[in-house]
C-alpha cells in the first residue's frame, strides 16, 4: 500500500468525453471479448433508452448507461461509461484483509485472485460500486475491470479505449488533465466546468467531461478526500489504543490489587479470619 | 453404535425445548451445506447491491457486541477489582467464547474462500479494519479458549493446567480487554469507509468509540439477561443481587454513549439528518429504546432492585444494540432508490441454527461443566502434592496440556 | 462519397439529413467529432432524436419523405438570400445554360408526360444548343430560360413557412439550420452533406440524392475539403459491389448494361458513349469504348477478337427491370426455376417479406451461401407454415467470413483496402471466390460434355485464377487492374513508355480499345501494378494535412482522394479556400500540387487545354438542372406512397413516374400514424451476423417499437408492453419503447404520430422476433427501384399478436 509514494501524474489514465460518446457500445463488447466474459440473458431494455445488461455484474466490467429525458423541452440522448475507476488511493485495496487488490505502479488497481479470501469488503468500500461478486459460484471471487493491464504491460491501450471512435483518450494522467482542461476551456459552452475524478475519491485514474451537470447523468457525488484516509484516522490509533488499554488495565488492577493486599495484610493483622477460611476452602473441596 | 445410541438416549432425554434448538441447528447445518454447494448466490438473498447481509450484519457485526460480556465483565472485577461479581465472570466467558466461535463459523460461511481464511495471518494488509478485526478475533478467540479451558481443567480435575491458568487469568483479562476494545471498535471502523454509503445519522468519526462503548454495555446487559433467564429457567441461584451492581454500571456508561453519540451526529456530520423519514424513525427507536429508556430506567434504585426491570432493561439495551448495528451494516446502507434486501429462508435457516446453537451449547455446557456452580473461593488451587517433586516436570505437564 | 471519411474532419458544417452515422457508422464520428472539436457545426435532420441528434449543435425534426421540401427549402434559402458561392455557381453549374422552350413545369408535373406508360419523354428537358451543338449559355445567368432563372423559379414556391407545414419541422429549427448551412456558400467555408438510407429509400430517392447535391453545388461545395455529397455506404464492401457491377443496369466500372436493341458492340458503343464538341469539355466517358473492349477482353481472353466484336454477343441484353422487386414479383409468380443467394438474406432484407417468404416457396431449388443459417435457408419452416407444403430444394454452402480470406474491401470513401486472412475458415466453411470458382469450373465441364441452348458464355471465358485448391485473389485483383495482351509503346506527351506484354497497365488512361488491354474494371486501374498491390500500401503519411493519406491503401479512381477536386479552385487555379487548399496549380512548374487532381490539364481559365472541372458529364459542368432522369429534372415534393397529407405543393400526390402496387393504402381511418424502419448500432441487417453473437444479443434481445409518449398515453401503452404493428401487409408484434425523442408531427394542423422500429429481427439466430418488413410496400423509386422502407402508414395496438 503505497500508493501514496507512487506519482499519480504518470499513471495510465482515461479521459472519458461524453460529450463525444455516442453510445455505440464499441467499448462494452470489445471489454467482454478481451475478457472472454459470458453474455448476460437480458431481455427488452433495463434501463433508459437502449441500456443494457440491467448491472454491472461479474460478467460485465463495463457498461454504457443511458439517460433518455427532456430538459426545458430539448431532448437529452447522453451516454457514459461505467467502470472502475482506478482510484489513486483505492478504497477496495485499503480494506482487504489480504492486500488482493493492489494499485499497479502502471495505474490501473488490479486483482491477486488467489489471495482473496471473497469477504466482499472491498465491495462496500468502493465508494462507487464496482466490485462485483461471483454469486453463481460455491467458492466465489471478485471480479471487476482490471484496467486491462495484460494489455498494457505489452504497451497496448486498454481493449475498450482501442474500441472508442471518439470518447476515449488514454495516457498519462498529467497529460489527460491537460487535455481535459484544454477541452473546457476551448468549448465553455459544450461543457460543464467539471473534471469528474480530478478530485473525486481523492483523484481517480479515469477521468470524465460533461455536458450535462453530473448529478443529472447520475454521477455519484463522491468525497475528494481519498477513502482510505477515513478508515486509516482510526485505524492508526490501534498500537496506541492497545498498549494505553493494555498499560492502563495493568496499572489499574496492579493498583487495586496492592490496595487489596494491603488491606489483607492490615485484615491479617488486625484479625484471624484469613487462615480460617483457607482452611474452609479445603475442606470443600475434599 | 452404541456411542450413537448413548447420545440419543440422552437427547431423548432432554427437554423439549433442548431438542427444538438440536432441531434447529441441524436444519441450520444442513442449509449451510447448501451454501457450499450450491454458492451464496443461491443460499442468500445477497448480490451485489447487498454484499453483505444477515449473516454480517448479526452473525458478525451483532454477535460480537452480544458475547462482549466475558471482556467486560473480566476488566470490571479483576481490573476495576468489584471480586463480588466474579460469580457472573464464567458464564460470561462461555457465552463469548461460545459467541466467537459462533463469530467464526458465521464469517466462514460468508467468505468466498474460507479455505483460504489463514490467509489474513500470512498477507497482513494494517490498513484493513478487517486484517485486524479478524486478528483479534482469532487472538480473542484463543484468549476466551484459554479462559474457557478453566472449568473444563476443574471437570476434569486437571490441577495443574488449572494453576497456570489461574496465574494466567490476569494477563488474560487484560488482554481480552485491550483486544476486544480494539476489534469491537474496529467494527466500527469498518464502515468509516462508506462516507457516501452510510446515512449522516450514523456516519461520523466516532463511530468506532461507539461501537466500542455500545460493546460495553451491550456486555453488561447480556450478562444481566443471561443470568436472570438461565436463575429462571435452568434453575441456577438468584444471582439479581450481585447484577444490581451491574445494574448501576449501566445509566453511567449508556449517559456517556449517548452524549458521544449525540455529540457527534450533532457535530461532526455533514450534510442532511432528516431527509430519510424511515431511517430517522429507525435511529430514533435505537436512541430511545435502546440508550434512554434504560438509562433512565437504571437511574431509580428500585428498578435497578426488581429483577423483572433489570430484565426489561437490559432487554430494551441489547434491542437497541442490535438494532444499531443492522442500522449501520445494512439499513442506513440502503440508497434511496434501492431495492430493499431481505434475507432469504436459508439464509435465516443459517442465522437462527447459529443462535440456537449458541443457545445450545450455552444449556448443555452448563449442564456438564463447573459454571455457574462455580465460587472461586472455593476451587483449591493448591498445588497437589505429587507435583511438588521437580519444577521441570511441572512444566511439562502444563505445557502439555495447554497445547 | 465524393470525399472520403476523413476529410469530415476538414468541415465546418456537417448536415446529416437521413442517416445516423453515430449509430451505422460510429466510426465516422472520430472524424465528425474532430469537426466539431476546430469549431465545425453538426446539424441532424431526422424524424427522430437519433444518438447522432444528440451529438449535434442542431437538430431538427422531419417527416418521413419530404427530405425534397426541406433540402428545396434550403435551395430556395440561399438562392433568395444570396448565399451561393456566385463564381463556382456561374463557371461550374449549369446555371448559365439556356434549356429549350419546350421546358415546363405546371402544378407538379413537368412536361412531356405519357400519362398511358406513367413515363415522361426526357428528351423535352433538353439544353437549348447553338449551332456547332454545344449548349447556349448565358453568363449573366438572367435569361428567363436559362438554368438558374428556372431553378429559381421552381424553388420559390419552397418557401420556410410552406416546407415547415411540409415536414412538420419548427420553424426556428428549420432557421437555424438553414443559417448555419447556408452559411457554408463563402469561398472559405466548406459545408458536407452526409446521407444514407432516409434519403435513398424513398419512392424520390434519387431526387433527394440530386436535391443534396444541387444545394452543394449552389454553395460551391463539392470537390473541395471538408465538402461533398457524401453517401454513407452500407454494407462494408457494398461500394466494391456496385463499383464492379452489382446492379442489373450496369457492367463492372459503371459502363451500362447492353439493352436489347444494342445489338452489336459498335450499335452499343455508339449508344452509350456520350459526345461532346466543347474542346474544354474532357468527357471522360469519351473513352467508353476503351473500358468496354479491356473488360471484354478480361472476359474473354484470347476467344475475345476485332474480328467477333470481342465477344460482345455473348452478353445478356437486357429488357426492362430486373431489379430485386421484379425478381420477388416474378418468383412469386413461379415464373423463376432457382435462386442463389450469395451473402443476402431476402426473406427478411427486401419490402414485403411476407410475399418474399411465399415467393421462395414457389422455387424449385435455393442456394444459400452464407456464414449463417438465415431466415431465407429456413423459410420453409419458418413459423406458421408447414414444411410439407414447401417442395423447394435448399441448399446451404458455408462461406467463410471476412477474417478468413484475403482480399480487398472498397470503403465509402473508395479506398480499396487490402485484407489479410486472419484465422482459418471454420468447419467446411470456404471462400466466396472458391465457391464461384467451384461454379464456373462444374458448369462449364456439363456444358463441355453435355452441350446446352447457349453454352458459349460460359464455355468461353477466360479464367485463370490458379489450379490450386483456392483461387488466386491476387490474379483476379491484377486481373481488375488490367495487363497489356502485347507488346506496346505508348506515347503520352513527352515520354515514351515501352510495355511488354503481360505487364499491368498503370492507370486506364492507357487502356485501350483494339484489345491490347484487359482489364477487369477500369476504375481499379492503377490498383495493382508492376509497383505491387497498391491495395496494401499502409504508409500513413500526410502531407497535405487534409488527411488525405495518398499512400494508404488505393483509392479510385486515380488514386484521387476527393473527386472534382478542380472545382476548388477558380478558373486561373487558385484555390478558393487559401486556408485549406487541396490542389493548386504552380504556374511555374505548369502542374498541380496537393491531391491527383481530376486530369492532367492546366486550369479551366487556359485557353487552349484548360478543362471544364465536371469532367463525368459531357458538357463538363455540374448539373443543377438534370437532364437523364426518369422524373424530371429539378426534384419536386411529392409525398411518399402512403401518407397521412395531401401533397400541399402541388395536386399531384405521388411521383408521377412510380407505379403503384396494390396493396398499398392511406386510409387514415385505419391506418392512422406514419411507420418507419431503421437501423441501429447493436444489430446488423437482417440480423444473421448478430443475432448470432451473444454479446450483441445481450444488448438489443427485443423486436421493439419506439412510440412518443403522448402516443403512449393515448393508447395506454407503457415501456414494456407488447404492442401490435398493423399495415396494409401485414401484422408484427414488439415491445413498446415510449421515448420523447419521438414525437409526433404537425400535418395540416393535426398532430400525426410516428411508429418507429427496426428490421433486424427475424426468426433464425439466437435472438428472434418479429421482422419488421412485413409492414413494409414492395414500392421503390422511380430511378432505382429502392424499395420506400422509410415512409408507410400503420396502426398500433396495444397487447402483443395474440390479444
Ligand atoms: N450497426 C449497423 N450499421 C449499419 C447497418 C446495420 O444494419 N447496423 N447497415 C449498413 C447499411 S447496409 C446501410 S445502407 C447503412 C444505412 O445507414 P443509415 O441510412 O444511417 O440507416 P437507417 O437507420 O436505415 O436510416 C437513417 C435514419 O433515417 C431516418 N429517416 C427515416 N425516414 C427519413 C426521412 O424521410 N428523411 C430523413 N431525413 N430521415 C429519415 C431514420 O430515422 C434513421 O435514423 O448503415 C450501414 N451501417
Ligand atoms: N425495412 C427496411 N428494410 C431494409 C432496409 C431498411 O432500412 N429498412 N435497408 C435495406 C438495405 S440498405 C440493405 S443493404 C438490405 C440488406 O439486405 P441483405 O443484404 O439481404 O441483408 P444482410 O443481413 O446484410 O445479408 C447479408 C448476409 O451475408 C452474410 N455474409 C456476411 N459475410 C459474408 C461473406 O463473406 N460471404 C457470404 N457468402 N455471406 C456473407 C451474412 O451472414 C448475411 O446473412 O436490406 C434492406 N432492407
Ligand atoms: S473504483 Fe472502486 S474498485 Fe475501482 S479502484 Fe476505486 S475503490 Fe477500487
Ligand atoms: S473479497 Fe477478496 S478482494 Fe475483496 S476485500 Fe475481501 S479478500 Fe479482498
Ligand atoms: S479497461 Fe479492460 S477490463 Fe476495464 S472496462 Fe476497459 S476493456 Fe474492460
Ligand atoms: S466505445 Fe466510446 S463512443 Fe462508443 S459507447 Fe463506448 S465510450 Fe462511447
Ligand atoms: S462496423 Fe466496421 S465498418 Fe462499421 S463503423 Fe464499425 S468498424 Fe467501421
Ligand atoms: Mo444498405
């Protein structure tokens, strides 16, 4: 867990325009064919517009989602692209017990399947829902987008960047920054003045532009202050909490103990009942 | 064949009651191993919207607040040297130990891979609340063991073993304290990370002290409930004397759990308390039933006197506890627009065996072993002659029993 | 297209009227989107909000088949508002030409009309000529009767007010758009206008084509960057299938078919080459006799002689139609004996397939060739019908996919690109050059042993594409190319250039007509030479930073990236657009620099070899006024075959020229609301290709029908429910889709809704449901046959089939 050494700036990063996605779903086939991953059984639409598969689940890593809906009698027909957003500072990485989720130095936060134990905690801590369980299985894992870092190890784009006509732009976190700035200064009125996962969960290493407010696209509003930074303001208190309850529990009954000996000995002397009832003690017993 | 037929015969003997908990944690057992047939997915009603159900939220999350009592209890009369309620000490560990094991066996059910679940010893991730609640729970676990071996060491007569626990029992309250302190809290801990997944009226930093706190008079009121019941139903002394003291304990330390509590949510969240009107009601049924009703009940020494009060109050306690911990691992989880979870009938076949198991275990421990019974003025623990011949040899001996 | 994919990159605004490139041809919008992103506006006409809409600065809503009204709107816009790039129009149009007074055109119907044959006399629209035959002009364009004055004339009754009560768009929004486009007639600005399948499928489709490319060329906007009429194709290689002769109209190079009074090679050359005495006029299709000698030559080799008329006889003559519609009338007549259907899937892609599934049923044999079970290969137990009653004898012939053979694929841009084999055909599954192979070598060996009626077109053809197990694609791609059968020396100016027989003629300017060339499809000449294939060329240099890529894959002809590239630049060869310039002429150097400009010849304004730059058309000037066509030649509204509103331009209701099938019907009683079929991203056609894929399926699993929801309302239909789609032809049932990005339109006051649905749907594959050309009329356009699959009249009901 060092991610806090590691130099975000670098890492591989995605800049998700939607204003530029057109929702063909390029990106969401081409994830489920790198990863060889099953077909959902769906039926109709689960959601607005042509949206599906209804989830994402351990058979989909990524998805488009639909918004269908009319603003001030303009329609509004706006895709965006579901995934993990490798977090800087990954809250599924910081709570599992058995460090199987790891930031890569590369960027994306992936998955050492044969260390996870499947106590799903990393589920409830990723502040957006993205670990996904494999619920069908009797000794199940966790599944969720792994950044497609086989690719990038061999100096590929991720299999859905390499899909994207037009959304995707990948690189260098510094670099897509750059970009996303440039984009919303050029074009103020195509965008909403927001770079989604800049800040979000303390910085992410996916990266989204606007046109409509985020809210309004169901972006989750998330914190900026990285999530394991919660836990961690308690969780650092543990050797301090151990050794003051532990010292001070010692302390305590050391003390009450010496009252108790002292007033003994005062007991003793002042009377016989002790010796007496040593010998009750055994006779019980006998 | 006849081991079996002894068993029966004994079953058979049992009370009515004894045999529908037998009942129930069979059929308990029999839909865990549905569970590790046909997986979670099929057993439970969980999915990935509800990651974690019943099973966490009482089997783990409630379950180790309800066994809090061996903790409490040690620090109360061997730290805080209160020696006239070491009478409670032992049932209280055996329910804890009972509790934790039961911990156990519920947190191996959940696990994906509980064949794996050593792993926690060998890939240590400190940033984990659950690295180090399963820590301790293991470390605890071993401590309730040690302390549970005493009235065994006594049924069984071993003496020796006896005296290095006896010499042992002080480290190991402390220990039991510091540890349960840390894991207890830690479970708070847990749900420090879901900032934007936990409702304000439960998200704050000091969840952890809460939960640690809420431990602690959790501990106590089980204790108070534990006794009264097994004095009325297992025939066992009136104990209502000595769980006055307990009794007094309480107002103080749920006065403290609720300024902290208030406090906090008062102080220390962000953003809106009362936009959820099902969720308020909810916190506001734990507040009450569960910390100021009792409270307030505690205050007046007559009710504090009345076994039947210190019943109801303890009872109201233990509500309000639970009732906590489901509102933060589960109810105050749920986003406005999701679907609500409910458990599946396996999935409570499996959580109704382990409380009737507990409750089991609870009976038939206390009908074969030195529990309740047990006085420690009483319990010789000289050291029997025969052991008097070499040092070296004591040793042995107690190693080899320890082990 | 004119232009080519990337070149969207270089406008400054894109109108898609009647396509959705965002969701059939996503990848367009790389380049669409790199538009927008150097300030270019994307404007979408559709009847619905489309994923394109959504991406665009402008939408605006159209009713299904008045894309005449709106584009003649637009005409009319910038003729009133002075608009049009004046000097493209005067010098590259024929504006200025002067057209016979016998030209007329009263209340919606032009002159020369027999009303017997439903046909007109085209000859009555001819240019008014001068002496030495060439066509009078009038620079000055006022002549009442020339061009641009009738032009005017016909338009001015497209008033905004008149198209808006036409096409049901809002006003504003019709402003906007035609502000915004309009504004592209500037010398600086360059203006494209992308179209597909709502423009085409439409009983005046080809009159919408011209409707687009007359606005173009009035706001001087073809055969310059970023500008163009620009189909967007469809099928991946359906631009190779038509450039080598896929339609029953024409040979391979887009030289006509031979009709039945052509009967030898001099009668069809005399025919069929147009003629020209402008001296500034190239006339490209002057060397018509050349490319019909080389391709029967390719043909026929060596039994191809002067002395046999290069085997001219034995080419079918054609008489009358034989486009697909006739083909499933007449198969439904029982008059056709067999079918092969090679990579198409009639059961489910043509109008009316209810008819086309009982037509099939009256063969006697059926080859399918195909990568799939379709619904034609199992007609005979589609559901409904008991495979008893159906005698047919099907055959079904794997194909193998397109990863699983080499060869090349000719882009909408005409960029022939080179294809690898990338697996192994699966299974049993070969090539479609092997099973032609396999064809031609079986029937010609029964012909050789058995003899026939008329063996000799089969028994006499030249093919030689390797003896080994698969055919050589190479020796067919540089047969296309075409080879010299003899030695030559070819003088071309000032060089000399020897050739040895065998070697591969470098461009088809070379090609020749007394049978010392061959060459499979003179437009592919250039594509294979001695330099190799020039198909797979994959350096992607740019130097004129147009992305134009002169040396990725090949492009036809030529090698010409952007065709009539000299109309963008004026007389002298200046570019009009200094900023963009895509070819110039260097008057020092005496040659044009930037992409292979259309001919060699100095500019226009070079009195003695400077040339006219619409060098396709004889009198080498883009044709605003059309002269060949079947129904007229300025386009003029009409409404589409079933249609819920009078014609409000003229008393003439439907085109003239288009005859009407029976079971058509616009009884507004009961069928109330106008249908429309479309494509979308997630499936493929007739679906055989992803109705196969589960991954596809996962994401469109439903035949579904998109409703407004006031319609929704008014009939009680919630998203989700099954409803029941009713026309003249026939009954479907889908799920309902209530969207306010369909609303209904305002027709004569009324508001009129729409029903809209895919066709991908059918009874084979993983995912079925019902086939949304069971609605639609056997009815196409007047030129082309294309079937009105855009514009019908339905009712809907709620509850599936079965309620
Ligand atoms: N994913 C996918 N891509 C494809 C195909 C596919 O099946 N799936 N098919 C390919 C083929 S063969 C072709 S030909 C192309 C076709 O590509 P497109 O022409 O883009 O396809 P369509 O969806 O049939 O029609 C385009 C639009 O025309 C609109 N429309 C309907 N009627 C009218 C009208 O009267 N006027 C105007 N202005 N618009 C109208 C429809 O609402 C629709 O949005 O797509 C190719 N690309
Ligand atoms: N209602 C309605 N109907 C329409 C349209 C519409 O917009 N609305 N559009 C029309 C248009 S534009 C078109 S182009 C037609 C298309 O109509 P079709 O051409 O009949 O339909 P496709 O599904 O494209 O059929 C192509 C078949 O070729 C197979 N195939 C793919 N690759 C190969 C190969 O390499 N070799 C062989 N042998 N087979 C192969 C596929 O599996 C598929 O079954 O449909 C028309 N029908
Ligand atoms: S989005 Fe969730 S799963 Fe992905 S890295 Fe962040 S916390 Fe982990
Ligand atoms: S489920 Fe696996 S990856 Fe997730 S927190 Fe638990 S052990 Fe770690
Ligand atoms: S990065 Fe790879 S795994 Fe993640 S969504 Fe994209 S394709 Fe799927
Ligand atoms: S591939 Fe790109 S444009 Fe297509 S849906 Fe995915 S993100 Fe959007
Ligand atoms: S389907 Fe193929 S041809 Fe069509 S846009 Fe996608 S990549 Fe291009
Ligand atoms: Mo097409």
């Amino acid at each position: 867990m060092s991610s806090a050494d590691m130099d975000v700036t670098k890492h591989k990063t995605f800049l998700i325009d939607t204003t530029k996605c057109t929702g063909c779903r390029g990106c969401q086939v081409a994830c489920k064919q790198w990863n060889q991953l099953k077909a959902e059984k769906t039926v109709f639409f689960s959601g607005e517009g042509y949206q599906n598969p209804p989830a994402m689940t351990e058979h989909t890593f990524t998805r488009i989602k639909f918004r269908d809906y009319e603003k001030n009698g303009q329609n509004e027909f706006a895709f965006y692209k579901e995934m993990c957003m490798h977090c800087n500072e990954p809250a599924c990485a910081s709570v599992c017990p058995v460090g199987a989720f790891v930031k890569s130095p590369e960027g994306p936060v992936i998955y050492n399947a044969s260390r996870c134990i499947g106590c799903r905690f990393c589920m409830i801590a990723c502040p957006f829902g993205i670990p996904k369980y494999e619920w069908s299985k009797a000794f199940p894992l966790v599944k969720k987008c792994t950044g497609c870092y086989s690719r990038i190890k061999e100096g590929l784009e991720p299999a859905c960047a390499t899909a994207c006509p037009t959304a995707i732009t990948y690189g260098s976190r510094e670099e897509m920054i750059k970009e996303a700035e440039r984009r919303l200064k050029n074009r103020p009125q195509r965008y909403f003045q927001a770079i989604y996962g800049k800040e979000e969960a303390g910085g992410t290493s996916i990266l989204y532009l606007t046109h409509q407010p985020l809210d309004e696209l169901g972006f989750k509003k998330v914190t900026t202050r990285p999530l394991p930074s919660y836990t961690w303001q308690a969780l650092r208190l543990v050797p301090g909490i151990f050794l003051t309850m532990g010292g001070g529990l010692s302390l305590l009954s050391w003390f009450n103990h010496r009252k108790e000996r002292i007033r003994q000995e005062e007991g003793f002397k002042n009377s016989k009942v002790q010796p007496e009832k040593k010998d009750e003690m055994k006779g019980d017993n006998q | 064949m006849t081991a079996a037929k002894i068993i029966i015969n004994e079953i058979k003997g049992y009370h009515r009651f004894l045999q529908f908990m037998i009942a129930l944690v069979v059929i308990g057992a029999l839909a865990s191993m549905v569970r590790f047939i046909f997986g979670l997915g099929v057993t439970t009603n969980l999915n990935d919207t509800y990651p974690w159900g019943l099973w966490i939220s009482f089997d783990v999350v409630t379950a180790v607040p309800l066994a809090a009592g061996a903790f409490t209890l040690g620090a109360i009369v061997h730290c805080f040297h209160i020696k006239k309620l070491e009478p409670l000490v032992r049932p209280a560990i055996v329910t804890g130990f009972l509790g934790y094991s039961l911990v156990c066996i519920g947190l191996l059910l959940d696990l994906g891979q509980p064949q794996r679940g050593w792993h926690t010893m060998v890939y240590w991730n400190v940033h984990s609340p659950m690295f180090e609640v399963s820590m301790c729970v293991m470390a605890y676990t071993t401590v309730l063991f040690l302390e549970f071996l005493s009235p065994v060491c006594e049924k069984f007569g071993y003496h020796m073993p006896l005296r290095v626990l006896r010499w042992l029992e002080m480290p190991l309250v402390i220990a039991a304290a510091s540890i349960s302190t840390l894991h207890q809290s830690s479970l708070g801990t847990f749900f420090l990370i879901a900032v934007d997944k936990l409702h304000n009226l439960w998200y704050n930093p000091l969840l952890p002290l809460q939960f640690w706190m809420s431990a602690i008079f959790t501990g106590i009121s089980i204790i108070i409930l534990e006794a009264t019941m097994v004095h009325r139903y297992l025939g066992q002394p009136d104990e209502s004397e000595l769980l006055e003291i307990l009794a007094k304990i309480l107002p103080w330390v749920l006065a403290v759990y609720l300024a902290v509590k208030v406090g906090a949510v008062a102080f220390l969240t962000h953003g809106s308390l009362f936009d959820r009107p099902g969720l308020l009601a909810l916190f506001a049924a734990e507040v009450l039933i569960g910390v100021i009703i009792p409270m307030l009940m505690f205050m007046k020494q007559s009710n504090r006197e009345d076994s039947r009060m210190q019943l109801r109050g303890a009872g109201m306690v233990i509500f309000g506890v639970i009732l906590n911990r489901f509102n933060v691992s589960m109810f105050g989880m749920i986003q406005p627009d999701q679907v609500i979870y409910y458990p599946s009938v396996t999935e409570s076949l499996v959580t109704i065996g382990i409380i009737a198991g507990h409750i089991l275990f609870f009976v038939l421990l206390a009908k074969y072993f030195p529990i309740f019974e047990h006085h420690p003025e009483t319990v010789d623990y000289s050291m029997p002659d025969h052991f008097h011949a070499t040092e070296a040899h004591e040793h042995d001996q107690g190693k080899g029993v320890e082990a | 297209m004119t232009n080519h994919w990337n070149d969207l990159k270089n406008s400054d605004c894109i109108l898609a009227i009647g396509c959705n490139p965002a969701e059939n041809h996503p990848i367009s919008f790389k380049w669409i989107e790199e538009a927008i992103d150097n300030g270019g506006k994307l404007i979408a006409v559709d009847p619905r909000y489309t994923r394109t809409a959504s991406k665009s600065d402008i939408y605006a809503q159209i009713r299904p088949g008045t894309d005449i009204a709106f584009l003649g709107g637009l005409i009319n816009y910038a003729l009133q508002n002075n608009l049009t790039h004046e000097e493209y129009v005067r010098e590259y149009t024929n504006a200025a030409f002067l057209v016979t007074e016998k030209y007329d055109f009263q209340d919606g119907m032009f002159c020369s009309f027999d009303d017997q044959e439903k046909t007109y006399d085209p000859k009555a629209w001819a240019y008014a000529v001068d002496g030495a035959g060439n066509p009078k002009k009038d620079m000055s364009m006022k002549d009442p009767n020339c061009v641009y004055q009738l032009l005017k004339k016909h338009f001015e009754r497209y008033d905004v007010d008149k198209v808006c009560a036409i096409t049901g768009t809002k006003k504003e929004d019709y402003l906007a758009v035609a502000k915004a486009f309009c504004g592209t007639g500037r010398p600086d600005k360059a203006g494209t206008i992308l179209y597909a399948m709502g423009i085409t499928q439409s009983t005046h489709g080809t009159q919408n084509v011209r409707a687009v490319a007359m606005l173009q060329m009035l706001l001087g906007n073809i055969g310059i960057a970023g500008g163009g009429v620009n189909a967007l194709r469809g099928e991946s290689n359906v631009q190779g299938s038509t450039d080598y002769g896929l339609l029953f109209h024409i040979l391979p190079g887009y030289l006509k078919s031979p009709e039945f009074d052509n009967t030898d090679l001099k009668g069809y050359l005399e025919k069929w080459t147009p003629k020209t005495k402008d001296p500034k006029s190239a006339n490209w299709w002057g060397n018509t006799p050349k490319y019909t000698v080389s391709l029967l030559k390719a043909w026929y080799g060596d039994n191809a002689t002067p002395e046999n008329d290069f085997c001219y006889s034995l080419l079918p003559k054609r008489m009358g139609n034989y486009s697909y519609g006739k083909i499933m009338e007449k198969m439904g007549k029982g008059e056709l004996e067999g079918l092969v259907c090679m990579g198409m899937n009639p059961a489910m892609g043509g109008p009316d397939s209810g008819h086309a599934r009982t037509a099939l049923g009256k063969l006697k044999w059926l080859v399918t060739v195909d990568l799939w079970e379709t619904e034609t290969s199992i007609f005979w137990k589609r559901p409904g019908v008991n495979p008893k009653d159906i005698q047919t004898e099907v055959f079904m012939l794997p194909a193998a996919s397109s990863v699983e053979k080499e060869g090349s694929i000719s882009n909408s841009g005409r960029w022939a690109q080179w294809r690898y084999a990338a697996v192994q055909p699966v299974g049993e599954s070969r090539s479609d050059l092997h099973i032609i192979d396999q064809f031609h070598k079986r029937v010609k060996a029964l012909y050789e042993k058995q003899g026939g009626a008329f063996p000799d077109p089969i028994t006499k053809l030249s093919w030689n594409y390797g003896n080994g197990h698969e055919p050589d694609v190479h020796l067919v791609a540089k047969e296309i190319n075409g080879y010299f059968t003899k030695d030559m020396t070819i003088v071309d100016k000032d060089k000399t250039l020897e050739f040895k027989k065998g070697d591969q003629v470098p461009m088809f300017k070379y090609l020749q007509d007394d049978g010392s060339t061959v060459s499979g499809c003179w437009i592919y000449c250039g594509s294979y030479t001695k330099d190799g294939n020039q198909m797979a060329r994959r350096d992607d240099g740019d130097p004129t930073g147009l992305g134009l890529y002169p040396k990725w894959s090949w492009c036809w002809p030529v090698n010409r990236r952007i065709i009539y590239n000299r109309a963008s630049v004026n007389p002298k060869g200046e570019p009009f657009n200094p900023k963009r310039p895509l070819i110039a002429w260097d008057a020092t150097e005496k040659k044009w620099k930037g992409d292979v400009p259309d001919g060699p010849w100095p500019p226009m304004a070079d009195d003695k070899e400077g040339k006219y730059p619409f060098i396709m058309v004889p009198e080498g000037h883009g044709r605003l006024y059309g002269l060949d066509l079947k129904d007229g030649p300025f386009p003029e509204h009409y409404e589409p075959v079933e249609s819920p509103a009078k014609n409000m331009l003229s008393k003439v209701q439907n085109n003239p020229v288009v005859k009407l099938p029976k079971n058509v019907s616009s009884d507004l009683g009961k069928f109330p609301f106008i249908g429309t079929t479309y494509r979308m991203t997630e499936h493929w056609q007739t679906g055989g290709m992803t109705r196969s894929l589960p991954w596809l399926v996962e994401l469109v699993p439903d035949m579904f029908v998109e409703i407004s929801e006031s319609m929704a309302r008014q009939k009680g239909i919630k998203k989700g429910d099954k409803v029941r789609v009713t026309t003249e032809r026939g009954s479907i049932e889908g799920v309902a889709l209530v969207t306010s990005r369909l609303k209904p339109f305002k027709v004569e006051g009324k508001m009129i809704e729409q029903v809209g649905m895919p066709w991908h749907f059918g009874y084979s594959g993983l995912a079925t449901g019902d086939s949304g050309n069971m609605l639609t009329a056997a009815v196409g356009c007047a030129n082309t046959n294309i079937p009105e699959f855009k514009a019908f009249l339905c009712n809907i009901e709620k509850g599936g089939k079965k309620a």
